[in-house]
C-alpha cells in the first residue's frame, strides 16, 4: 500500500521495517504485516497456525490494530530484543552493590529495547548516615544522576536512546531537590520524573496541614502541605515537569493487588507496575472503524468493535510466549500475570467522524461507549482464553471484586467466574506517537488533534533535525469527501484550543474503563493563572485520573511539534546576517587545567555591548597540546557563529555540558564532569550567568579548575591508584598509564 504522507514510509523505513544482512527484508509495510502475523502465529497449536495467521493479519491491514513498535520491529525478526515496550526495575536497595547491579539490569533491559521506570524512594536521604564508614549519604539525586549517566550510552535495540521514569514518594526528605532537579542545566535529560503522591498527602494539603517528611519511619522535619505543593507546581508550571502519579489510588484499583504492590510507573506513565514488571502494548485504531464518517449515521459496529478486540487480546497474550526477556525475573513476572495493554489511538479523529468535539458531553458520551466495549470484550475474551490454555499462575477468584471488574456486566463476570482470566490486567493507553503517524496521522491515543497542519522535527542519524509538514487524518479525509469546503471550526478543536477542564474530564472519563492508566498531556495557556494551574491537579485527582501530566508553553522545554503562525500575523522574519565584528571587544579568559592533558585548555569568551546589556559574541579555545587543535578550531567557528546571531544561547552550554567522553571523564570542584567538552560547555554558562550579573564587569579573571590530587585516579576520582611497574594503576577503574 502507499503511505497517507511521506512522513509515514520514512518512519516505517528506519524503525519498524527488517532488514536482513544479505539485503533481504521486508519490501513494504504489507510484508511487514506478515512477518508480525507468522511470529504471532507460532504460539497456536500448529493445526491452528494457518488459520489464526490470517485473522492476525487482517486485525493489522489497514493498521486497524496497531502492536506497539517493540513488535512491529522485533517480532519475527531474529533479533535478541525484547517485544515488550515498558518496564519497572525491581526494588533498590539501600547499600552500594544493591544499587550498582540495579543500574546494571537497567542497562540491560534497555539495551534490548525496553524503557524503564525506577522508584528511587528506597533510598536514603542526603546526609542520612552511612554506618561502617563515618560517612553521609549522598541520597538518591546523586545515584540517580548515575543512571542518567549510564542512559546516555545505551542505545535502546540500535534505533533509540533509552527512556526512563524516575519517581520519589512525596514524603520522602529528598523531595524537595528531587521536584527542582530539572532546574539545573543539563540534568537528568534521559529522565522523566514524577512524585508519587498519596491519599494522606492530598488529605493533608486539603486541610492545610504540615505535611512529615519521613524515612524508614523516622520523621526527619515537617513541612507545610500547601507550601510542598506549591513548589511542585511551580516545577510543572515553569518546566513541565515532575508529573504527578496519585500511587494510592493506583494500588486500590490495580487488579492484582491479592499479589502485588504498584512500585513506580514506565517511561510515559500508562503502565503503573510492582518490581520486574513489564507489559506490552497495542492499539485499536478507532479512525479506521468509523463508517460513514462525516455523515449523520457515522459510528463504529460494535460487531467490528468486538471483533477486533478479541483478536487482539490473542495477538498480544501470544506475544508473552514468543518475546524474549532481558532479565529472567522480568520473564518470571510477565509469565506469572500475563499482563498486557490493550488500548486506542485515533479518538479525537474518530470522534470529528462522529460530529462530537473533543471535551464536550457528546464526545464523553461516545468515549466512555468505546471504551467500554473495548474493556467488556477484552474480558470476554481473556476468559474463552483461559478456557481455552488455562488462566494466568496468579489469578484468584477474589479479582472478581476488584473494582475494575466489579463494574463488569454479569454475563462476563459469569463467564470469569467460570474459567478465570488468562491475563491479569487488560487495558491501558499509550502515547502512539510515531505508530499513529505510521497509520497515516490518526490523533495520537487519546489526547485531541493537536494542530491539523504543522511541522514535525525529524531527528537525523548525525543528531541535526528537520522539518516534515504533516496534515491529520481526520482533516485529509474531509478533504476528500467534501472537497475545499472548510471544515466546521467548532468540530475541528485542536488541543491549544481546549480549555484544561476538556482535557481533564476526557482523561477522567477514559480512565474509568481502563485498568492500568493512561498516558496524556493537558495542555494549559501560555498565561493561565498560577493558582488555575494547580488546582488542574486538585481537579484531576477528584474526577479519578491516576496521574496527571501538563505543558504549558514555557521557555525552558523544547517542542518536538510547532505550529505555523497564523497568515494574518506573520511572525518577523530573523535576520540571516550574522552580527558585524567591532573593532574592539572586552571579554575574560578561563584556564581548565585537565588531568589528561599536558598543556592547560584557555577559553576566552568576548562581549558585545548592546543597550539591552552585555551577550557574548565570540569564543576562542587555546591551548598547547595540538591533539585538540582541530575540533577546538571547529568548535569555536561554530559556537562563534552561534554567538553572533544573538537570542538566548545557554542551549549552548546545555549541550556540552551533556557530551560525555567514553575514555572517562573527571572530578573538578567536588563534581564530576563526563569530558572536557562539558568542563568548556560549564566555563560558557558561567560567563553566562556573569553578563547577566554584571552591568560593568571587572578585568578579566583566569579562572582555574581544580586538578586532581596527586593520589587521586584521573578517570574515576578514586584514591585507589598506586605505581605498579613503572605505571599507575587505578584498583577501582582499571585506569592505567604508563611512563
């Protein structure tokens, strides 16, 4: 088949489709579809192969249903990659091996392809005392700073940079540094992160109380509720970023509470999981099931519905048989529950087919109809499965009253209480971001078109991006049925549009039928009141949502979708010419004296002075150890460049303080810098933040990094380094140099 716009074959190009050595592979998407239904096929008794292959496959054509990009890419492939998209690492312990052999199993899982999610609440708070060693605690920020670390060289199954979640329970003493973590430039880039936050809490804030901060049961000091809450709003309202998880509500209604506890959530918050989980994922494509669309009699067959829903439940409970796992206990967990997770894509497009706008009651109305037939059929059909190959090791009758299938009609708790449940939980919603523009840019999972016509930034395999023009489904498919009539307006809401209250109630009303939690974003205005923003929060967590994620444009976090400005108001045009040199300019030079390196690095940073202020203009790196003389040369053109043409430039420092070298980095100043690149990229935000205190600055001050002590292992920072044979040798790193 031909792809809906050209967007969709390049995503399908570099990230679902196989390639084999000998050039042989998938040709196109329909073969793709094929390979996908055979590997799935594999898990049937082999009369019912054939068979059960082309249902499989007709549930995918027309990516009616969607696997998860785990699937679509490893599933028959060969490869040592796991096909489920999500995990939660176990339980980290409090002492120095415990945590390192967490981050090990970490690296792993996402070396094969999987996300990861850690609850980092386990550990000790700064200054907590270390018995044995006379030492304090450096707490769980430091550690976490480790996996960040480590996240950045792992490439997750040769396609993507690995993804994590980190959370910390909002009583844990740390939690104030953890909410202003993403504060600091640089930090924690391959985390999201999120506050597990309790019942008690909520109580708490709604009483205005002080609020323990407490670990291993002792109270380390108190706070204001509302003066903790404040602070992690702000975090979110400036930056987007803690989410919140309400971790109480989350283990109520989790299915397998008689055998689990909820420990922390995935990278994007639909699946909430106990240690070792893990869970795959897959969509219904509810634009594509709509009939008649735009029509006054368009809806979705509840027999197509139904239909698609079991298949699906058989493709997904198939894909535990066939995936490998990264680690045995992840296997161990995935087997024991069988936990999958079904969900939709295409809402908000299948909902203009309908004539209901997004936010309003028709369109909670068609939601919560969808969905629960979804939720209903996905029982019905893990039941006739447990029938069928018996149910999953660790169900228990007493699921029957859990609140997700209490709610069940009493045909299909009949019919579980018959033959149990093949599958522990059923139903979650994921982002579908690239998998939706795969299926031609249906509206991602649940959330509202976010515009009908923008532009998408590609990343490119050298880390530059472009641009890609994408139109939505929902507005391609108007136009050919209704030609260059303009869409109705009041149908064709995108989410800049909505208001939070439209977000919040749609999520409310998907997340009563769905049994692990959804993965959404409400957006919010620019200039929404502070206090209107928080209490979005307060809003969600009494209308039912499990968590809750917003963005309101700021200028701290980037965007990987924009919009172009209206024709009306053109934004100015930047001017393309780079800033003439004066003949003169005042400036400051910086000495980094690196350990690996004979010669100190100077940095010489000069200043253009506008009537705005002072913003540097030029950047010079010298030094005499000609290895560095060629990049140094390419680097200071570039940044130079950068300089001249003006605007906010701290993204500079951000990104090389972000370079790490593979040879080790070092310790300057008590911290760890990754490479010297990065110790460059500190210098520059320093003199950043220099101009911005200084109106009339003093003469330029030459500025040394500490050098390591002379004892001291110049890769890793330790003490272990002794001369052994006319070499030093590190016993903690294996560093060695010779001479």
């Amino acid at each position: 088949m031909a792809f809906d716009n050209p967007l969709a074959g390049e995503i399908w190009a570099s990230k679902y489709r196989f390639q084999s050595p000998d050039g042989g592979g998938d040709a196109s998407v329909e073969e793709t579809w094929a390979r996908v239904a055979t590997a799935l096929a594999e898990a049937e008794p082999r009369p019912r192969r054939a068979a059960m292959r082309e249902r499989f496959l007709s549930a995918l054509q027309d990516f009616r249903f969607i696997p998860a990009g785990r699937v679509l890419a490893g599933a028959g492939a060969g490869r040592n990659v796991t096909l489920f998209n999500c995990f939660v690492m176990g339980e980290i312990p409090d002492d120095l091996p415990g945590i390192f052999a967490q981050v090990r199993e970490a690296a792993v899982t996402m070396q094969q392809g999987g996300g990861v999610g850690m609850d980092f609440s386990s550990i000790r708070p700064k200054g907590w005392p270390v018995r044995g060693v006379a030492a304090d605690a450096s707490g769980p920020l430091s550690f976490m700073d480790v996996w960040d670390s480590m996240c950045r060289t792992i490439m997750s199954a040769g396609q993507r940079r690995g993804a994590m979640m980190g959370c910390l329970r909002v009583e844990h003493p740390d939690i104030e540094a953890f909410i202003d973590a993403k504060r600091e430039p640089g930090r924690f880039r391959n985390f999201n992160l999120s506050v597990l936050v309790s019942d008690a809490f909520m109580a708490a804030l709604a009483r205005e109380e002080d609020w323990p901060l407490t670990f291993e049961g002792q109270v380390v000091r108190t706070v204001p509720a509302t003066e903790l809450w404040r602070r992690l709003m702000q975090g979110t309202y400036d930056a987007a970023e803690p989410g919140v998880i309400f971790i109480d509500r989350v283990n109520a209604q989790n299915n397998l509470a008689h055998c689990e506890t909820i420990l922390a959530s995935n990278p994007c918050g639909e699946q909430m999981l106990p240690a070792y989980g893990a869970c795959l994922l897959g969509s219904i494509n509810l634009a594509r099931l709509v009939e008649a669309p735009f029509e006054p009699g368009a809806h979705i067959p509840d027999a197509s519905l139904a239909e698609l829903t079991a298949t699906a439940v058989r493709m997904l409970d198939n894909v535990i048989d066939i995936s490998r796992f990264p680690l045995e206990a992840q296997a161990t967990e995935a087997r024991a529950k069988r936990r999958i997770g079904l969900g939709v894509t295409g809402l908000a497009d299948a909902l203009i087919f309908c004539g209901a706008t997004y936010g309003t009651d028709a369109a909670v109305t068609l939601t919560r109809q969808w969905l629960g037939a979804i939720k209903r059929e996905a029982y019905r059909a893990s039941a006739d499965l447990a029938r069928e190959r018996g149910p999953f090791p660790l169900y228990d009758p007493v699921m029957l009253d859990r609140p997700n299938l209490a709610t069940l009609d009493p045909e299909t708790r009949e019919q579980i209480r018959a033959h149990g449940l093949r599958n522990g939980c059923l139903t979650s919603i994921a982002p579908t971001g690239t998998t939706s523009l795969l299926a031609g840019n249906v509206s991602s999972g649940i959330e509202p078109v976010f515009a009908f016509a923008y532009s998408r930034k590609v990343r490119q395999a050298d880390g530059t991006t472009r641009e890609e023009p994408v139109e939505d489904y929902a507005l391609a498919a108007w136009k050919r049925l209704r030609g260059e009539t303009p869409p109705p307006a009041d149908l064709f809401v995108t989410a800049q549009t909505l208001t939070p209250a439209d977000h919040v109630r749609m999520q409310a009303a998907a997340q009563a039928e769905i049994d692990s939690s959804i993965s959404k974003t409400v957006n919010c205005p620019e200039h929404i009141a502070f206090e209107d923003f928080a209490a979005v929060y307060v809003e969600a967590y009494h209308a039912g949502c499990k968590g809750l994620t917003t963005y309101r444009p700021n200028s701290v976090t980037g965007s990987v979708l924009s919009v172009a400005p209206a024709e009306e108001e053109p934004a100015p045009a930047p001017d393309p010419q780079l800033s003439p040199r004066p003949e003169a300019l005042a400036g400051a030079t910086y000495k980094i004296a690196w350990p690996e390196s004979a010669h100190a690095v100077y940095v010489t940073i000069n200043d253009l002075e506008e009537p705005t202020g002072r913003r540097p203009f030029e950047i010079f790196v010298n030094s005499k150890n000609m290895e560095h003389y060629a990049w140094t040369l390419g680097l200071t053109r570039m940044i130079s460049a950068v300089f001249r043409r003006g605007g906010d430039v701290a993204f500079v420092a951000d990104e090389l303080k972000a370079v790490f070298d593979p040879r080790g980095g070092a310790w300057v100043g008590g911290r760890y810098v990754p490479s010297l690149l990065a110790a460059i990229g500190g210098v520059i935000e320093r003199h950043l933040e220099r101009d911005a205190a200084l109106s009339d600055p003093p003469p330029a001050p030459a500025v040394a990094v500490r050098p390591f002590a002379a004892a001291s292992c110049p890769r890793c920072g330790g003490f272990n380094l002794a001369r052994k044979e006319g070499c030093d040798t590190c016993g903690d790193c294996g560093y060695s140099k010779c001479g």
